[in-house]
C-alpha cells in the first residue's frame, strides 16, 4: 500500500510538469464559436444523435483536433465511436463528458501523452484491434484527469479493452490511473510470457471481475499473477500454449467463469489445480486438440458448476465417469448439479449413466456427433436419455447421435433406435473375447485333467492290482463307497 502511494506521488510530481506545459498550450487553442452543436465539423462528418457521435466506419485518416472537439461542448456527447477508421495517432480530446470512447479498428500507432486527461467521466476505451506497441503506451498515455497538483485517477473508468494490438509486455505502472479498472482484455497479444514488470501492471488492479488473455501464446502463469483480484469472477485464458492446468488458478477461488478453449491439454487428472474453483459455474473446455483422457477427480471440487462444455475434442476418449465426484470428510460423493452439458464431436464411444448424478437438472445436453458403439452400454441412453432429450427440445442432438458400430446398426441415430424401442446386445468384441476366454478354459481344463487324471488313474490301477482296496474294504468301510465310484 506504502510503496504504491508512494509510486503514484512520484508519478505525480513527472507528470504534473508536462500535463502543466501543455494545459497552457491548450487553453490557447480552446475557441468556441459555434453555438450550434449540430454545425460542428464532428457533427458534419459524423452523425451526431442522443449523446451519441457515430464516426464509425468513415474513411477518417486523422484524429479530430482540439478546436473540432470543442464545437461539441454544447452537444455534450457521453458515447464517441471512431472505429474503422484508419487513424494512427490520437492526440487529446477536449474537456467532454464522455463516457464510451470507441477506438477500435483505427490502424493507431502513436497516442499523444495525457491524450484522456480531459475526460473525467470516462468508463469505457476501446483500443483493441489497433497496431499499438510496448513501447506506445505507458502512464503518461493513460494519465487521469488535472488535479490540483497533475493527472488523479480515472474515477469512473471500468473496461479497458487492448485487444489484438502488438504488445510484447506491459509497463509496471500503466494502469497506474485506473486503479478501480473491472474489465481488462488483452487478447490477442503476442505477449508469449508475463514478466514481473507485466505481471505488477496486472496484479495491482485489484478490483478486476474480467481477465481476458485469450491467444496471447501463453505457456505459463507466474505464481501470484491472481493473488490480489479478489473479485476475479471471469477469466479467458483460451488458445494459448498451456499443456496442463495452470497452477494459478488456485489464486482465483472467486472465479464464475472460466474458459481454457483451444489449449493443448493432453490429460485431465485428480491433480489438476481447479478444485479451489468452488464457486465456478461455467467451465469451457473445448477444441482441445490433444485432450485424450479425463480421469477420476478431474474436475471435482466444482460444487457450483452449472455449464460444462468438453465439446470438439476430437481425441476424447477415455472420460471416467467420476470426472465430477469429489468425495467429503465422511466420504459422501459430491456432485455438482449441472444444467448445461456438452459432450458433442468428441471421440466417446459412449455415455455413462454415472457421470451426473442427476439428470434430470440439465436442461440442456449436447451428445452428437460421437462414434457410438451401440451394445447393451448404451441402453440406457436410448431408453433414458433420449427422451429426456426430447423435453429438452434437442432433437438435433438425437439425430445426430449416429451408431457407428456394431455394423448391423452402422448409421442408425438413437432417436430411430428410441422409436423402434430397441434392445442393444452386448457388443460382437465382447463376446469374440468371452467366446475366446471360454474356449482357453475348457482346453485348459481338459489339459489338466489329462494331466491329473493320468497318473491317478495309474497309480490306483497299480494298487487294485496289488490288492490295496480288498484289505481296505476288511478295516475301514467308509473309504469302500468312494473307492468304487472312482
Ligand atoms: C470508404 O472508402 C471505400 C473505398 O475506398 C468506399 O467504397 C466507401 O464508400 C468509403 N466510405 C465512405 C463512408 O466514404
Ligand atoms: C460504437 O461505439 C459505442 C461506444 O463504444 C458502442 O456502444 C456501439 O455499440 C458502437 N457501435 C457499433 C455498431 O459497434
Ligand atoms: C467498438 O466498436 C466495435 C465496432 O467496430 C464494436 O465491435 C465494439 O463492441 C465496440 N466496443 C465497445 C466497448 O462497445
Ligand atoms: C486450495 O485448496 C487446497 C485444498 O484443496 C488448500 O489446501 C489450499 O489452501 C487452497 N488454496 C487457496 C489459494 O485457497
Ligand atoms: C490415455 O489413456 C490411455 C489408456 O488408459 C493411455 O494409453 C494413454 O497413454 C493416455 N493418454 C494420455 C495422454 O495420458
Ligand atoms: C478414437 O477412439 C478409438 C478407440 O475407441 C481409437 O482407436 C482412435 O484412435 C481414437 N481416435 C482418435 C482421433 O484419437
Ligand atoms: C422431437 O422429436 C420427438 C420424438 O422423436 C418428436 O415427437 C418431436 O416432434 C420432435 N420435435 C421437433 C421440434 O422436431
């Protein structure tokens, strides 16, 4: 706490010196003549209604100046879209009460320091989809609006999105002036690795709900990257390079929403650090390319989940039906109670009953698209789960759960095998291998009776002969029935 008030007093003092310089030039420039706002050059260019300034998609190839902005004092925008356009520098925008400032698609390079100091009420910037650098941004770039002494921070600033520019790393301090940020996307970044540097950027807006860091070629987390969002509820770490789990995500046990899309994730097992999530509702676990596994205990924990999805993995094969258990001090199985659950375009032969404790709380299910072996595993699903699906409404789901073996049932869907109430055999391998499994007993047996049988035969043949049963059958008539039989 210290040190960071210490940090944004020294930024303070930097700052305040430059912002002062130019707040002089600026003044100079400031002109207003117009008196109707619609007359404005903004307004004649953009179209300008109910706050809103829509420059969106227009062919601009320079950012407005300060005389344009202040022709729009009286309009009093609060929402400014310029995206699509093909501007590359932004420079400062005049003292305006907006509070949506859209500059996405733009082509931006360069941004003027303090280009926002005048936007008090800003709460949402849009900067993604840019050509912004590392080395482009930094705080003087975002600094907040004049104070007395220099730039104070953005009081009401939420979202900031720098989605898909070319950012390597980010400044330690670059948020430094909105602290109380609750939306970050930085997406599509080719940041590769968070360093310390980046890593303090992110780690000190405490007040984050929404993380994004989707493909941003990430094969790691750094420990302590999450440790202070107390209030983290989503987070997209979808298509990176991540090969397990991240451990990190022990850091974030207030998360709702997480998304590991498009990860190359080979296995799922019992050590993979998600069951701090207690409070997770919806888990993306799809178009994982080399998913192969889902073992017991994989995803236990979850006691919150709602939405599953663990769809279009095309290697998906072995999933253990206690994927969700966990078990408590009294050893008590404990289930989440999905409602949504998608195992659609996977590799899973079948549907095990015992993957959900209850199935009659989803509402809605996808299982298409799978190669189904029709044996007597999946009776239940035509007999069960099919007609739960039609009161979902899901019957696209049904016709595309297609039987791929045995052969004799090869393109039938389960809806067909539903409607001709179909009995499913156990399937033709299984019982090749029982039919082989009884053939090696009997030949086994007849060998051992061959074996045993032989010299027993042998030797009591060879002690009829000497007389051996007559001497018994004088002392000891119980032996004398057995004997006989044999
Ligand atoms: C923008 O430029 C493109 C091609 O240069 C043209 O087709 C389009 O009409 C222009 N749009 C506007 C709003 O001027
Ligand atoms: C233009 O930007 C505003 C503010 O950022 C936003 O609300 C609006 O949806 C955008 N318009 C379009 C068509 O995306
Ligand atoms: C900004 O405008 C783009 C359209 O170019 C839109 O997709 C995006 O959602 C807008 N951003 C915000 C924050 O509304
Ligand atoms: C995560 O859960 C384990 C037990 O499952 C616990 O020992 C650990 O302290 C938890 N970590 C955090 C950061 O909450
Ligand atoms: C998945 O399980 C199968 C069978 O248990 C095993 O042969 C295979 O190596 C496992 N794959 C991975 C990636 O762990
Ligand atoms: C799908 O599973 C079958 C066994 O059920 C296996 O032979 C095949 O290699 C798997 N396909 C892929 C793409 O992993
Ligand atoms: C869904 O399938 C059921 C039985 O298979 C059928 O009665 C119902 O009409 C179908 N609904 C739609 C919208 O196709």
């Amino acid at each position: 706490m210290v040190s960071c008030k210490l940090l944004s007093f020294s930024a303070f003092f930097v700052l305040s010196v430059s912002v002062k310089l130019s707040v002089t030039q600026v003044d100079v420039g400031t002109d207003t003549t117009s008196p109707d706002p619609l007359s404005t050059t903004i307004c004649t260019t953009c179209s300008c209604a109910d706050g809103v300034v829509n420059c969106m998609n227009l062919n601009l190839t320079t950012f407005f100046e300060i005389p344009d902005w202040d022709g729009l004092k009286d309009f009093k925008p609060l929402s400014v879209n310029l995206s699509q356009n093909s501007i590359t520098h932004i420079s400062r925008i005049s003292k305006l009460p907006i509070r949506e400032l859209n500059l996405s698609n733009c082509d931006i390079q360069t941004i003027e320091d303090g280009s926002f100091i005048y936007l008090e009420d800003l709460a949402i910037l849009d900067l993604s989809n840019n050509k912004i650098s590392t080395s482009a941004i930094n705080k003087k770039v975002f600094a907040g609006p004049l104070g007395i002494l220099g730039p104070v921070n953005f009081k009401n600033m939420q979202y900031l999105s720098l989605a898909n520019n070319d950012l390597h790393s980010l400044a330690q301090d670059l948020f430094l002036f909105m602290p109380d940020l609750l939306h970050l996307d930085l997406s599509d970044n080719p940041l590769a690795f968070i360093d310390q540097v980046t890593m303090g950027a992110i780690s000190d807006l405490k007040y984050l709900r929404e993380l994004r860091l989707s493909n941003c070629e990430l094969e790691t987390l750094p420990d302590g990257l999450l440790r202070r969002q107390r209030k983290l509820r989503r987070l997209d770490l979808s298509n990176n390079r991540f090969t397990t789990i991240p451990a990190v995500l022990k850091e974030a046990p207030s998360l709702v929403y997480l998304n590991l899309d498009r990860t190359p994730i080979q296995t799922l097992d019992s050590s993979a650090s998600l069951g701090n999530l207690t409070k997770l509702q919806e888990l993306s676990l799809s178009r994982l390319s080399r998913l192969q596994n889902v073992s017991a205990g994989a995803l236990a924990g979850l006691g919150d989940l709602v939405i599953l999805r663990m769809n279009y993995n095309p290697r998906l094969t072995n999933l253990d039906p206690d994927f969700l258990v966990s078990k408590n001090e009294d050893d008590e199985e404990l289930w989440p109670n999905l409602r949504e659950l998608y195992l659609n375009n996977n590799n899973l032969s079948t549907i095990d009953s015992g993957i959900l404790d209850n199935w009659k709380e989803l509402v809605a299910a996808d299982f298409s698209t799978n190669p189904f072996i029709c044996d007597c595993k999946n009776q239940w699903v035509v007999d069960v789960l099919v007609p739960l699906l039609v009161t979902m409404s899901a019957n696209s789901t049904i016709n595309n759960m297609v039987c791929k073996k045995p052969a004799e049932l090869k393109g039938l869907t389960f809806g067909q095998l539903n409607e001709a109430s179909k009995t499913l055999v156990c399937s033709e391998a299984e019982s090749i291998t029982e039919v082989q499994v009884s053939n090696m007993a009997i030949i086994l047996g007849i060998m051992i009776g061959i074996v045993v049988t032989f010299p027993m035969v042998l030797v009591l043949v060879l002690l009829w002969r000497r007389g051996f049963f007559s001497r018994l059958r004088e002392g000891k008539p119980d032996y004398d029935e057995e004997a006989e039989d044999l």
